[in-house]
C-alpha cells in the first residue's frame, strides 16, 4: 500500500506513494529538500518550472519550498544582529542547500525525514547554531509536514519559516478562495485594504499577505479542475501570503510564522531560547470532486 521509491536523475529523488489512493509526490533533498511533485491519480497538483530546476544555480519557482529562517525580503537583503550586518537572499537558504535523508518509513503511511544542520556557509549569514528536521508524511490525499527546529547556540534564536506551495491552475480568475481574514496588504505598499473574497486577476500580479488570520484552516477551489486544496497549520502560522502573477499557469497559498521583514521588525518573530527545541505541522489536503 505504501511504498518509497528512488530514482537518480536529473537529481536524487525520493518517491513516497500510497497505491489504494493513487497518490505520490516526490522530494529532493539535494536541492533545498523540495517536494517537486503530487500526483493524484490523473491530477498534478504542483506547478514546476522545468528549468529552473535544472539549473542548480537558480532557486526554484515551484513544488514545496522550504523558506528558513526569514520568510520574504528584508530590505536591501539585510539584518542586523548584535550590531553586526548580516544578508540573507528572500525566504533565506532552506530553500537551496542540501538536505540530508536520516529516516524513512513505510508504516501507516509513507514517510521521509530530512535534516538541515548549520555550517560554516550558514553561520556567515546567520550566526546561529541550529538543526532542522522535516518529515513528509503521504496518508492517502493529504501531505503532512512535520517540522522540528533546535536551538543548539548559547542564546536564543530569531527566526521565521514558512511553506510556499505552487499549485496548478488554468485560470486563476476560476479560484474561490476561503482564506480566514478580513483585510490584507500588497507586497511594496503601506495600506491595508478590505477583503472580500476574491481579486482582480487581470492586474499583472496579486502578491498580498494576510496578517489578521483568524483560524488555523484555509483553502482554494479551482472551478476548472473541480478541485480544492485545503491548509491546516498550527497557531504559529501568523500569515497567509497568496500570489498569483497573470499568464502563469500556478497560484500559492504560503503559512508564514511572520510577515516580511520580521528579523528586523521583530514582528512575530520567533526567538528560540538556548537549547530547546520546536515542533510544529502543516497539513495540505486534496479533495476532488
């Protein structure tokens, strides 16, 4: 029923599946510990930019990924920490370095552990001592993502995380979204704005995150595919980012544990105290039909 399969090409891929579901996705630890596919049945639920992927000096624009430790931007890519100055590219480095496979399973559902432990390349941009482990779990057509962050240096540790998810879409102007808030601001723009249900598609691009989130449930209909993918997320998750760029064939729903630039504003950010540990999940359902 379960099952974890490999393949080598063009990256080291994991392929996790539940056959009574006719669901798998697939995870490459080297590049960013991404989940690159889901498929269910005939549907594939991730977008991926093909090339972008090959490219292994390019981030990817698609799948699941990993955004540690700041989620967004910081202006001029830039922190400051104890009086020193720091840069950290958006969403940081979870997202690009290798991660390490520690445990797999294929008991009451397929499951992979990945690990992230600091190193000297982190430690230049991010002065922390740290290990990350991620648990993909596949039961039948829900994704969950079981996380765990441990402070290993001597004080405590500022952080955000968050998932930025890719799904496939024909026609995002089809989406009804049932997101938990009643106002949201555009990337790059101070005001707040009322929400009411839906956005103009037509504009080039709808970047907004929602920070008033008032439940730990979320979700997006496709009418076209009849399809809808629901997120559950601990208390943790603050913020609800949707993306949608016109001519592309993917929207996002990212949980963030804080809005942008939090390592600098402070803003809901996360500081682990010395030598302990966090847990905390994030679940994505499929429903067809």
């Amino acid at each position: 029923m379960f099952a974890i399969a490999q393949k080598s090409q063009p990256y080291a891929t994991y392929i996790l599946s539940d056959s009574a579901a006719e669901s798998s996705i697939d995870v490459v630890p080297g590049r960013g510990g991404i989940v690159t596919q889901w498929q269910i049945g005939s549907q594939a639920l991730l977008y991926l930019d093909g090339d972008r992927f090959l490219d292994p000096t390019l981030s990817i624009r698609g799948g699941i990924p990993i955004l540690f430790p700041i989620c967004g931007n910081l202006p001029d890519d830039t922190y400051t920490h104890k009086g020193k100055t720091y840069k950290l590219p958006q969403h940081g480095f979870g997202r690009t370095l290798p991660w390490d496979v520690v445990d797999q399973s294929t008991q009451d559902a397929a499951s992979l552990t990945l690990q992230l432990t600091s190193n000297d390349h982190t430690r230049a941009v991010y002065p922390f001592d740290f290990e990350i482990t991620f648990t993909y779990r596949l039961l039948g057509n829900t994704l969950s993502i079981h996380q765990r962050y441990t402070n290993h240096s001597d004080e405590p540790m500022p952080f955000s995380t968050g998932l930025h998810p890719y799904f496939n879409t024909a026609n995002a102007a089809n989406l009804e979204l049932e997101i938990p808030a009643s106002h949201y601001q555009p990337k790059d723009d101070p005001k707040i704005y009322p929400f009411t249900g839906s956005f103009d598609f037509s504009q080039a691009e709808v970047d907004v995150a929602f920070t008033d989130v008032s439940t730990t449930t979320a979700s997006v209909k496709d009418g076209d595919r009849n399809l809808r993918i629901r997120l559950d997320y601990d208390t943790l998750y603050s913020t609800l980012v949707f993306w949608s760029v016109k001519g592309k064939p993917f929207y996002c729903l990212e949980p963030w544990s804080a809005p942008r630039n939090a390592m600098n504003s402070g803003d809901r950010l996360i500081r682990l105290d010395a030598g302990a540990t966090l847990d905390t999940v994030v679940q994505i359902s499929a429903t067809l039909g």
